[in-house]
C-alpha cells in the first residue's frame, strides 16, 4: 500500500511538496501518485539530450501517454520508454528520421 500521507506533512517538505500536494487534488490524483523525483529525472534528461524545452514538452507527453492506458485499462511505461528515448537521442537534423513534411 502507497502512503497516503501528503509530503507536506512531512519534515523538511519544500515548495515544490506543497505544489505536488495541492495539484494531486486540484486535478484529482490519488495522494503521491505524481513520483516527482522520476519526472525531474526523465525531465532533465530530455532537458541535457535533447534541449531544454523538450523538458516540459516530454514530460507532457508522458502524462498524456500515462492517462491514455488508463483510460484503456492498460499499465503503461511512457516514462521508461521516453526516459530511455532522450538518453539515447541523436538528432538525425532536419528531414532525419522522425521527421514529417507539413503543408
């Protein structure tokens, strides 16, 4: 069973505890579903591999990615995959794989 005890509780809690806390209800997460250590990692990961403003941007997507198997039912590991993504992104330069021509 996780702990339901918000961080804020704790000794020692930070701005960013208080934020987490108040944003799990404001969106109506369960308490400490958001694991904010391994989205700052998956976030300064993108940040130094890729460039800084794939930090908000990847994280995003891995939220929606998450929400969307849950609403399917499904686990999901968009953080794993996307965290091993950025660790190995190589830019392939424009027209590079990936890339897709708009009109």
């Amino acid at each position: 069973m996780t702990d339901q005890t918000p961080r804020a509780a704790e000794p020692g809690s930070s701005t960013l505890d208080r934020w987490v806390d108040a944003l799990e209800v404001e969106l109506g997460l369960p308490p400490r579903s958001v694991d904010v250590g391994a989205v700052l990692d998956l976030a300064r990961d993108a940040a130094h591999q890729v460039a800084r403003p794939a930090a908000p941007v990847t994280t995003y997507a891995v939220g929606y990615a998450a929400g969307l198997a849950a609403a399917r039912g499904d686990g999901s590991d968009a953080l794993e995959r996307a965290t091993a993504a950025a660790l190995s992104w190589q830019d392939p330069g424009p027209g590079g794989a990936g890339e897709s021509s708009r009109s």
